[in-house]
DNA sequence: ATACGGAGATTAATCGTTTAATCATTGCGT
DNA sequence: ACGCAATGATTAAACGATTAATCTCCGTAT
C-alpha cells in the first residue's frame, strides 16, 4: 500500500502534457536541451498545477537532502534566538533547510542529538558548543562558532577584540579600577572576553575578577554579588562578560542605591534584548551575528561542495574571527573625579 | 554520475550476508517473516558496519518524512529559547525532526516560510504566530500556540488565569491602583493577560494600562515611561505584560529612586532567563512549556495519523489552555499603608 | 500418494527525481 | 546525394527502503 500522494509529481505533469518525465525535469531546471517554447509551456503547466518538487526523490537520487544541522548545546543562552535567525537567514538564503537539535547541556545527550542529525541526513551542522567540549568530529563536516581560542573553531566574534574595546572604553573614561564580573571560568569566550579587557586597560589601572558561579556555589544561587562594598572599595566600573550579568550588576547597584554611570559604570557584552530598553540603557558590544552566520555557513557549504558531505571534517574559514561593535548607552559614564584613587 | 554513497545501506548488508535486501529489511523492521537466528545475525552485522537507514529512501516510500515545521515569526520573543527546547524535547521524543522557519515579522515571508517547509516535506507544523495573525491553512496539518482567544488556536497558556493569578496576587497585597503596561494592544496574547489581571482585582480596585509601541510612537523609542509620575499619582503596583516590559519598568523606577517593591510592586509574566537573577529578583507567572508543547505536537501527530500530512487542518486538542503558575519572588509585597487611598 | 499449510525466504514493483545514453529529425556543407 | 553535427526529445537506469506477492521447502493430515 504505498500512499498515493495527492500533489503533482513529474509523471502528472509529463502525462498531461503528452511530453517525457525526463524533459519535464530538464525544463523546470533548465539543464538539459528543450525548446524555448515546451520549456515555457511545462513551466506554465506546474505553476498552474501547483507542482512542488519531492524533496524525498531528489534526496534518494542526488546523495544531498538539502538540510544542515544546527546543534544548540546551551539552549538556555539568551543570545540563541539572534543566533538562530541567523543562521537560518544564511542557510535558506542558500537554499537549505534547517534542522535544530538540542542536548540540554548534556554532553551524551549532544552526542547522541548530532547522530540524530546524521541520521536525518544533513549534510553538514554548525554547532554550537556547550562550554569547552570539544567536538569530537562527527559524520559530516562541521563548523563551529565559539571563539578564535577554541581549537576547531570555524569563526566567531573577536571576543578578545571586543574585550579590548570595552576596556578602552573604561579607560577613556577614567577608571581605574575595574571590577571584571563573570559567569563561568571554564569558559573559553569568557576568557577571551576578560583577556580582552585587560589588554585595553593603560599602566596604572587594575581589575579583579569575580566569577558568580564561584560564588553561588558558597552563597547559594541567586545571592548577593556584593558589589556596594566593591564600590566602597573604589571600584567605578563592573564590566560584565555578557549583558545578563551586566544586568544582574545594574539591578543589584541599583537597589543599593548606587547611581549609574554617575558612580559606577556598568557594561555588558552582546547586545541582548533588554539592553536599550532598560534604565539606564546598557553599554554593550556587539557581535556581527549576520557575518558570522554567513561565514560559516559559507564554509561549511563550500567544504560540503569540495569534500562531500559524508566526511567528517571540522570546517575552516579564512576568517576565524569577525570584530565586535561598541556601543554605548547610558550605563557607562566618565568615572567620578573624586573616587578615583 | 549517481554519487556513491560511502554509508552502508541495505543491500550492502545483503550482499554481505548472502541473504536479500527484503529480508535485511524485514529483519531490522522486525515486520515480515524471518527467522530467529538469521534476524540476530542481520542486526548484528548492521551494527557492526554501522547501517543507518536513509530517511530520504524511507521517506519517499513511505510518504513520511518524519520532520515536522516549527515556525516562528517572531523569533527575537525572548520565551523562544525555552519554546525551542520544549517543541524539540517533544518530537525528538516522538522519533521526529525540527524544521525551523522564521518569517522575521514579515506576513509575506511567513507564508513563504511556510511554503518552503511544504517543500522540505515537513508532515506538519507548530506555528506561533506573530500578533493576531490568521493562519490560512496550509497544506499540511497545522497546529497554533498563541492563546485561547484565537481562532483556530490548539493549545497555549492559560493567559486570562495567569493574568487573574497576578490581579489576585497584588489585590491580596492590598493595592489599590494598579497600571497594566503592555506592548501591543493589537496582541491577542496581551489583550487575554489584560482581561485576566483586571478579573483577579477586587471591587474598589482601579487599573489604567500603558501601551508602550503606542508611546513610543509620540516620545520615540526607548523613551522614559513616567512611572515616577505615575506614583505620584498613587499607583503602587504595575503589572507588565511581559517580563521584559517590567524589567523596563523595574529599572525605570529603581533609577528615579523608588525602592521596589516597599514603594511599588512590579510583576510580569512568562519568567524569562532575567527573572530570577536581577534585584529584587521579578515575580511573574511561568508558561508550562512542556505541557504545551506535548499537548501541540500529540494533537498533531493524532491529527497527522487519522487525517494523513497531505491535507491543510487546524489541529485540535481537547486541552487548549495550560494553567501558569505564579512565581513570587522579591519585587511585589504589601502596598504601603500610607500610600493607599 | 497427494494435497495442504505454513514458515522462511526471495522477487519485483514502487515512491519521485535526476541524468547518462540513445534516438530521431533537420539543416548544412561538400 | 551523403555524411555530419546540432537540436530536441525519449529511454532507462539508478538512488535506498518498503511491501505485496510469490516461491520453495518440509512436515503432516487425509
């Protein structure tokens, strides 16, 4: 009993036409040698039919499903749905589909949502990982954004750049001690952000490092970052290695009664959702996720086209690392003259 | 040129094993007639040589493609991370894939995105829409997560209740005067969250709402809402649509001085990845993401199975709304006594 | 002895598309 | 006229899996 499929095929149309299969699929893809006017008429007919194509046949008959894998490791980042645009932006503007798969930060659940994604025949997969786990390369070719610091990595933001530029940022404005506010240490982007800021701070300013994970591991998790008495030690800005942490520190000064930027600064990295709309708006930077997209998704397609999709290669770009943006709002301000020791 | 296919496939195995590609398949599906011993050995040596079945030759024999069609078109609504992961828990639980199709707030694009899913051979489709509009049915079944209030809707949160649990929670709270602050008043979402924050206050209790698209319009975006002013005029409660409209309002009061929640009270709703980290951390009321989307892929595979995945329905479930849950937490307490009227 | 039944396997058709190979027709140069 | 090439179309063979129909034994009942 194989199902009758009530949407026109090539057969349909051929049969109606009085015409070959063979020459209705040459008209419609314009490859093989058929008269200008039959090639018209053909056209016509499946349009006038509604005739879509069987992604299943061609599939079967070229090796290639025309659909990537997008793995999501850490769905939870709040900068997955600009990522996700994105990436899907890049891949229909190539004519692929998009296949999400998710392992919920767990490590064998990722393995087994990439062999999901395999078996599904995609023919390639950009993945995302989840902190520090290394790709281990899977049955196709695959591109990874995380950061330039990351071995395999395809391409990413210059997260070191974009933390220079924060620090830059900071230093212009007079600070002298910064206080760097993370999430996790095991983080390769985070590290690279903090390297970043340091490497944009001048001779004669300090920064600490306060990782929040660290802390509610002793504290209990949504505890107090304690940052007033950070301030009444001299610290004037809080630059947070991504615009939720910026956020927790905006809120936490806030309700200490600490004014910002007018005495401490805060900013963030990402550019997420709430930043401009929040009081004071936050100063950010951002990552070009629309390059980066682009990128690998160019690379990978084009590793597909040279290698086939069946090898498992990690994928490489001539470009490992696109610049992130600064942009600042309201949350960072020049540091106040008679705080700063 | 029929590209070779390095994978094993069936008749490989056949071949292999000296038996035909029925009976290997007969074996692995475990359907037909074959013995014991010979149905142990075929696994065996599918194992060992690795045979994934290709869903492209399964799909077009069988008509399904085992991929279903997520679409989003507004993909930058912050709930989506969550909503991902629950849609793609479900169908991966029920041996499906995840297309996703984002139409970027576009009408035209979401119909062309929902075209290109048809073509990708998606058996059916969740489709969030995008603010009140119509899903004409596609060609394919359909099912619609917005509200109850919709037309044609399948399932979603209880957003009348989750509003009366919030009008309930700030009455028992002693407020008086209470501000809705919304988006969009063109949201049908927004619209039921209005209805059931004000059926959950008391006689005596009086609410304004402030929509913010319609003051952005005037002031600009990113504008001041003037909730200073607005407790100046002694409103102690604002409830926000959403928690990202509190999380602006929040912060709003917060930099003009006024202590949450000793002064005022803010809710929202939805408890989005901020919520719980800022200070004082948000009280709001939390969708049950997984119980809706197990409700809206179950109903659709019903659907899909009885009615076949060629035929454009709007799927029905028998549950079409999902209660939320009140989440207290730091930003809402007691009106102050002296401020009430 | 013959027919029957059933278990265990195979044959072959089919899903829809692509594409190399082939065939038929016509025009054109020598 | 005859061969040759170009053009326009058809034939047929895949791709990989599923499945109805068929075939082959072999034991057993009539």
């Amino acid at each position: 009993m194989p199902p009758t499929r009530p949407g026109p095929n090539l057969s349909r149309i051929a049969t109606s036409l009085g015409v070959s299969v063979a020459t209705v699929s040459n008209a419609l893809s314009g490859k093989g040698r058929v008269s200008e006017q039959l090639a018209e008429r053909i056209k016509e007919h499946a349009a006038e039919l509604g005739y879509v194509p069987s992604q299943a046949g061609r599939a079967l008959r070229t090796g290639r499903s025309g659909v990537l894998g997008l793995v999501l490791p850490d769905i939870a980042n709040p900068l997955f749905p600009k990522l996700a645009q994105a990436i899907e932006f890049a891949a229909t503007a190539a004519g692929y589909g998009v296949l999400i798969a998710d392992s919920r930060g767990d490590v064998a659940t990722q393995t087994e949502a990439i062999n999901r994604l395999v078996e599904r025949g995609v023919e390639g997969m950009v993945i995302i990982p989840r902190r520090a786990t290394r790709i281990s390369a899977a049955a196709c070719p695959v591109a990874v954004i995380d950061t330039a610091s990351t071995p395999g990595n395809t391409v990413a933001a210059d997260h070191m750049q974009g933390g220079w530029v924060i620090g830059n940022h900071l230093a212009e404005l007079g600070h002298r001690r910064i206080l760097i506010i993370g999430n996790n240490p095991g983080s390769n982007v985070q590290n690279d952000r903090v390297g970043g800021i340091r490497s944009g701070l001048r001779p004669g300013m300090s920064s600490a490092t306060l990782w929040i994970e660290t802390l509610e591991r002793q504290s209990g998790s949504g505890c107090s970052l304690g940052l007033a008495e950070k301030v009444r030690e001299g610290y004037t800005a809080f630059a947070a290695l991504s615009d939720l942490q910026a956020l927790r520190a905006l809120t936490e000064l806030q309700r200490d009664g600490i004014d910002v930027p007018s005495v401490a600064s805060v900013t963030g990295f990402d550019d997420l959702i709430w930043s401009p709309v929040i009081t004071p708006s936050l100063t950010t930077v951002a990552m070009d996720m629309h390059t980066i997209a682009e990128i690998a998704i160019s690379s990978l397609l084009q590793t597909i086209q040279t290698r086939g999709s069946r090898e498992g290669v990690l994928v490489e770009s001539e470009t490992d690392r696109v610049p992130m943006q600064l942009i600042v709002r309201q949350s960072s301000g020049p540091a106040d003259p008679t705080r700063i020791s």
